[in-house]
C-alpha cells in the first residue's frame, strides 16, 4: 500500500468512527470514554469518537512493542 492508500484508509475510518460509532456493551468502559470526552448513548451503548479525540489517543500510544 502506497501512503494514499494509507491515508485514504484512516480517514474513512475516523469518519466511521465519529458518524456510526462503536458498539461497546460495558458500563465502566462507557463511563471512562465519557469522561475523556467520546460521545456515549448509554440506551444503545453506542460511542462515537471525534477524530481529534482518536488523534490524541494515537499520539499518546506507545509506538513499538517487543514481543
């Protein structure tokens, strides 16, 4: 996959992200995305992520793992 490619794919998925969301069935999880700022519908248990929220996230995670 050439960096298009690449690029294409993250943004459709930050766009999936924050309009359809995520399904998570789990009343802690719920409540600590919540409190970092993702959008929760507690009736449906859907959470819908800003792209700056997922970006934020991103830059925060550890960039290599050993195995």
């Amino acid at each position: 996959m050439n960096q298009g490619q690449i690029q294409a794919i993250h943004s459709t998925s930050l766009q999936i992200l924050k309009k359809v969301g995520v399904k998570i069935p789990h009343g802690k999880i719920l409540n600590l995305l919540s409190k970092i700022g993702a959008k929760v519908d507690e009736n449906t248990q859907i959470v819908r992520f800003a792209p700056e929220l997922v970006q934020e996230c991103i830059d925060k995670s550890i960039k290599q793992h050993t195995l």
